[in-house]
C-alpha cells in the first residue's frame, strides 16, 4: 500500500509528471526554452525572486508552456494570496486542463471554495483520460477531495456513491488509499447509517489506527446508545493523540481535536450496551 503511494506521487503529480526532459521538445522550440528556465528556476527557492523572474522569462518565450504557470502560482497559493495564485493558475488550467484541474480544486478545497472544487472535479473525472491524482501531500486520491466536498456541499449520497465505487475498483483492501474507508464512514456517519458506518471505521482500523477514525467510531457508538463500546473507541482515540509517530488525516474534511474528545467523553456515563 506504501509502495504504491509512493509510486502515484512519482508519476501522478503535476510538479514531477509534467516536466521531466526537456529534449521531447523540438530543439530550439519555445516550448524547449520555457522548459530549460523553468528547470532553472526551480533551483532557486520556491517563491524567491530569481525563480519568479525566470519564470516570468519562460511564459513570455513560451506562452503556450503550461507547467510555468503552474510553478509561478505555487507560492503564491502557499502564501495565502489566492486570487492571484488562480490568475497564473487559471492560464495554465486552460492549456492544460487534464494536468492542472485536480491542482486547481485542491486550492478551492483548502480555502473552502467547495462548490468551485467540485465543478473541477466532476470536470476533471468528465474527461475520457482522467487518470488517478493525490492531493499534492499525497496523502489522499481526489475522489476522497470530491467526496468531502460533496459532504460539505449537503449532497452526501452522491460522495458516498463515489467513495463506494472508488473503493470496489481495487481488487482487495491492500491497495485501498490510508484513508478510503475513515472517509466513506464519516460520510456514511453524516447521512445517519450508523451500522455502516461503523463497519466501514472497523476495516480502517484494521488497516491503519487514526485518531479520527476511533473519535467517529466512538461518536457512532453514542448514536446508537452503544455506551461501552462508544467509551473504548473514545479513549484509544485520546490514547492515540500522544503516540510520537501517529498518522496525520491530512485534508480530513472533517477534523478532530483533543476537546472535542474530551467533550464527548465527559458526556457519556458508563451504561451497558444497548440490548
């Protein structure tokens, strides 16, 4: 499973997939040229003077060359200067929508633009060459990023119907993304089916612990008037917290943190489970 995420950040991301060798490009080509200072300004630190103005240089040779506009806009989408990251972005979206768009909604999904992420999305997944895509971080395929924003978006049957279908087209569990199953039971857990939802938190757990993951566990429980179970998943998910290397949800959706396990714990008295 690691193996195989490692490989998708190789081949499935923008910054790496889209530029790699200069020479498929017709020697002295503007495409050629745009490439080589690009090459050049990425040597520089992201955001720093010397890289932007050898990018300004690469889109005025080669104005067609989509993946300079591409680098330009990173710092300034990392900076929090949103409109104009989209501006530079929003030129290379349109040369190249099949590499960029993914990009793209993963920008409108960090600054809560959910609807904008998932015109993208659908956009993006509309096309006949779509192919898989992570979040920049790799730590999510962007079917989960078009699920949540679905969720965020009050359309929960459609983001389950999509983290469904992206869960059975991998053959068995093992190629499943770290965080498939956590995003298909909350999802699940937000449209009230509470016995899915708990199956779907079970075989995450089984294959890797998050402390989200056991919070919504412990959540459901309490739905469903499961006091001692609710009361076990809520304190491994307080025990994981402290854990030095526990994994990070990254881009969860729907974040957890320590008061809010704290809260729901000093709300439920020990009861016996429901009969």
């Amino acid at each position: 499973m690691r193996c195989k995420l490692l490989l998708l950040l190789l081949f499935a991301t923008p910054s790496l997939y889209s530029q790699g060798n200069c020479t498929i490009y017709p020697e002295g080509s503007e495409e050629r040229e745009a490439c080589q200072l690009c090459h050049q300004a990425i040597e520089f630190p992201q955001g720093s003077r010397e890289s932007q103005i050898l990018f300004d240089q690469a889109i005025e040779i080669g104005p067609n060359y989509a993946w300079a506009y591409y680098q330009k806009s990173i710092p300034y989408l990392k900076r929090g200067f949103l409109t104009e990251g989209l501006a530079i972005l929003n030129k290379a979206v349109a040369l190249n929508p099949l590499d960029y768009l993914c990009y793209r909604a993963y920008w409108y999904w960090q600054y809560k633009n959910y609807e904008l992420c998932v015109n993208d999305l659908e956009t993006y997944y509309a096309m006949p060459n779509a192919f898989i895509q992570q979040t920049p971080g790799g730590e999510k395929n962007m079917k989960n990023i078009l699920a949540l924003a679905y969720a965020k978006t009050n359309r929960l049957s459609q983001g389950i119907d999509i983290m469904e279908k992206h869960i059975n087209s991998f053959e068995t569990d093992s190629d499943i993304d770290l965080t498939d199953y956590h995003t298909l039971g909350v999802l699940y857990f937000k449209s009230n089916q509470f016995e899915k939802a708990i199956e779907a938190f079970q075989k995450q757990l089984s294959l890797i612990e998050i402390t989200d993951t056991h919070y919504f566990l412990g959540l459901t429980f309490e739905k469903t008037q499961n006091y001692s179970e609710a009361l076990v998943a809520l304190n491994k998910a307080l025990e994981s917290l402290d854990q030095p290397n526990r994994y990070s949800n990254y881009n969860a959706g729907f974040p957890v943190y320590r008061n809010d396990i704290i809260g729901l714990l000093n709300t439920i008295q020990p009861k016996p489970k429901k009969e």
